[in-house]
C-alpha cells in the first residue's frame, strides 16, 4: 500500500468516527447546537470542520508543493491546536460520557498517526517549486471530494447554530455565592428547578432569570448547568448541598429521563421511574428539613396519566378523569403524582402539570419532526385519526409561572392547548408550515413489531383539555395549532 492510500484510510476513519460523534454526541445526546453554552465550542467545531473539508479535497486532487506544502501544514497544526482548545472546553463546559471520551481519544491516536505519516510528504513536498499540482486518484478523488462537501456543510451549519446561540445568549447575571445561602442572606426567595437543563427547565430557569429571580438548580451535570446558566444560578448535584435554613419559596419538579428513546425493556422502565420518581421524594424531603416550607411544589406528569386509547377517540378528558392502571406511562405518571401529594401535609400547595407534547426549538420532538416536514418526509403514523395534545413552549413555561402564582390553583393541570387534533392533522400543518405536504404513511403494525408498548405515545393518543387553566384564567400565547407551528417555523428560518 502506498503512502496516500494510507492517507487516505486513515483519512476516511477519521471522517467516519466525526460523524458519529457529530450525530449521536454533539446531536442526539448534548444538543450542541441548540445550548447557548456550547456556542464557543460549536464554534470550534466549524472552523475544524471548514479545515478537514480543505484537507480532504486538497489531497484528493492536488500535490500541495513548495509554499503551499507550508500552508497546508500550517492548516493541519492549527487543526490540532483547536483540537486541543476544544478538548478544554468540554472539560469546562459538560461532563463527557465514557464512550465519547474513548471515541475522542482514538480519534485523537488516529489524528497523530496522520501527521506523523504526512510529515515526509510535506518535506518533499515543500522542496519543490510552489505550485499546486493536479494529481487524480481516481474514484478516491470523487469518494473525498463527498467528505469534503460533507464537512464543509456541516460547518457552514454550526457556524449559523454558533452565531444564532451567541445573538441569544443571556446576559450576564451577577455571581451568586452558595456561602449567602448558608448564611441565610437571601435579599428574597428563591425557586428550585430540578431537571433544569432538560428542555423545558432550561427555558423556565432562563424566564426566571430574566425575572431577576434567584434560582437554585439541580442537577446531575453541574458543569453544563453553570456554563448554561451563568454564575447568577446556583447549581447544586444534590439537594443536602442545600443548608435546611435556605428560604425557597417555589419548587418546580421538572426531572426525569426522556420517555420516549430506547425500547421499554424492564431495566428501561426502572430507569424511567427512578428517574423521576426518585427526585421526586428527595424533593418532598428536603422540604421537611427546611426550616419554612415552599409555598408551592409544581410538579412534571404528563397526559398519558390517562392511558393511551387506541380507538381513536376525541371524547375530551379533563382533570378528573382517572388514569388507567396496568398502562407503563399512567402507571408512571400516577407514581410521581402520588410522591408529589405527599407535600400537601406539610401545606405546600401541589400543582400536577400534566404535559402534552411540548414543541419548540432547541429539544423535545418539534426538531426531528420539523426537519423530516422540510424535507417532505411527513408522516401520519397509522390510522392517524389518535389525538395528538400539544403545547408550545412558551405556553409550557407560561403555565408553570402562573401555577406559581395562582395561589387558587393546585392539584392536576392539563398543560395542553386548547386546540385539539388528531394525529393526521398535525403532520399536516407542520408540513404545510414549510409549504409542503405529508404524503407518507407508517401502518401500525411495523411501529408495534419495533417499538413494543413504546409505540403507545406515537400510535395512540389522549384528548387532553385544559380546563383547570382556562378556568383560572390562563391566557394561551399560542391557542391554535397553525399558529404555533407558523411561529416556530419562521423561528427556524430566522
């Protein structure tokens, strides 16, 4: 084997490891693009991504020699050196998972393999005349030609998400000291938010902030936290880390893995309660070591509470309707609602948010779902006529707050909006909100066969309404469906 056909393996390993670890880690798992902590390194992320495109095409076609040997070494030391740069980022900004911390490393040997097999070849290259010479390798040339659109791509894509995170950063808060806490200095109240990087709790704690609220959060990633949310957040792992003199006017119980992912095995499923039910009694016991009780505890349920019907039926469910036992989700979602009752004998007033389908930029189902709709792969999912409750983030965040506020409100709450559809509906609006149309169809029976019971939250549905909110007065931002998707459609072409 040649020189540059070692190249070019080592080349295409590189190209094949980074897009994995684009798509499942920086993608899937830590939503880069979507969290304004991470615009430094999405920014990292495109001039690497704008280097590697030069590289893969320059090599494909050309021999770089004379000065252009120098400029293209050039470009391969400051790649290493953003590499670097990068790797401290992420050390200063999340908590790397095991597995993205092997992918890093070999592809960070592999990287080192290339250099050091490319050194010769620039030395040769360089004592020759400055010229670039055209240098066809065949189908090779072609197949890196397509890495290089790749990349180039996917870099002119981070550096909008960048400069798009960076227009939205929140401004800086002043430092909040743990240590004025333990001294029980507060100039006012505060509200915890648990599961506050998830999508809604990053969104409620940046309102709150706004505010000029104080805000404690906890969480299990306290280096994201406190580069999402600025040194005016106090960010706990824990909640003993929280002194029993603390004053805390609000709690709002937002913690919990995300339902909808991986198969609901049996490990799956403890997971999901101990998730978030687990949190939940940690929360209700640190209530009762506080020297004043919160006042309110809103707590995260959902609307499959209700179970899933299959009958496609719009018979509207308001707040007393009874769950269904023996359902995963109702089953869930009635075991969180019974741990957050319990703060109702220490006189917390519980309000039991039970969420629709949540749809805005930067997490949830809307960003998946939205990006198929552009690209004219909308779907009904089976007969499509099952209901599909939704809600728009700021109405999500909305009704948070005014649960927080209302002191006539508690028990359960529907956080849905008023405008009820079913599932064929939706996908039909959320194309045509990008001028197309949802032509495709998924049957039943291929989402049952690979999703088992998990196809319940995709295939059936709850006629969820909101009656407690509209009964106290909660006005919708975004009632009607059209509106909602027309607003967050335009959100992401701006």
């Amino acid at each position: 084997m040649t020189t540059m056909n070692t190249l070019f393996l080592l080349l295409t390993v590189q190209a094949a490891l980074g897009a994995f670890d684009n798509l499942w880690h920086h993608e899937l798992q830590a939503r880069l693009p979507q969290r304004t902590s991470a615009r430094y390194e999405i920014s990292l992320h495109a001039a690497r991504e704008a280097i590697y495109g030069v590289v893969f095409f320059g090599l494909a076609w050309f021999e770089w020699r004379g000065a252009f040997a120098a400029v293209l070494a050039a470009l391969l030391l400051v790649e290493l050196g953003i590499t670097l740069v990068d790797f401290l980022e992420e050390d200063r900004t999340r908590r790397l998972p095991p597995f993205e911390r092997v992918l890093h490393t070999v592809l960070t040997i592999s990287y080192g393999l290339f250099l050091g097999l490319i050194a010769p070849v620039l030395w040769d290259w360089v004592q020759q005349p400055t010229a670039m010479v055209l240098t066809p390798h065949g189908w090779v040339s072609w197949l890196f030609t397509a890495y290089a659109v790749g990349v180039w791509a996917w870099s002119v894509r981070n550096t909008l998400a960048a400069i798009q995170l960076y227009r939205t950063a929140p401004p800086a808060q002043p430092a909040l000291s743990s240590a004025r806490h333990t001294r029980g200095l507060q100039p006012q109240p505060a509200t915890l938010v648990t599961g506050a990087t998830g999508f809604v709790g990053s969104a409620l704690v940046a309102d709150l902030v706004r505010d000029g609220q104080r805000v404690i959060v906890l969480t299990r990633d306290a280096l994201q936290a406190r580069a999402s949310f600025g040194p005016g957040v106090w960010v706990v792992d824990t909640l003993d880390a929280i002194p029993s003199e603390t004053t805390i006017d609000a709690v709002v119980n937002l913690a919990g893995a995300r339902v909808l992912g991986m198969p609901w095995t049996q490990a799956r499923r403890r997971q999901l309660l101990a998730s978030r039910v687990d949190t939940t009694v940690a929360v209700v016991s640190l209530m009762r070591r506080l020297h004043k009780a919160p006042r309110v505890l809103v707590s995260a349920s959902a609307v499959g509470f209700y179970g899933a019907s299959s009958n496609a039926s719009m018979e509207p469910l308001d707040e007393t309707a009874p769950p269904r036992p023996g359902e995963f989700q109702s089953d869930l979602c009635a075991a969180i609602e019974h741990e957050a009752r319990r703060a109702e004998a220490l006189g917390v007033r519980v309000v039991r948010m039970r969420f629709g389908v949540v749809l805005g930029h930067g997490g949830g189902a809307y960003p998946m779902q939205a990006l198929a709709a552009r690209l004219g792969l909308g779907a009904v999912l089976g007969h499509g006529r099952q209901p599909a409750p939704w809600v728009h983030l700021a109405d999500a965040v909305g009704l948070v707050r005014f649960a927080m506020a209302h002191q006539t409100l508690q028990g359960p709450v529907n956080a849905v909006a008023p405008d009820a559809v079913t599932q064929a509906t939706f996908a039909q609006a959320l194309a045509a909100s990008f001028g197309r149309r949802a032509w495709l169809r998924m049957p039943r029976l291929p989402l049952r066969a690979m999703l088992g019971e998990m196809s319940t939250l995709l295939l059936d549905g709850q006629n969820a309404v909101p009656r407690a909110a509209l009964a106290q007065g909660y006005r919708f931002v975004h009632p009607l469906l059209s509106g909602a998707l027309a607003h967050l459609a335009k959100g992401q072409k701006a």
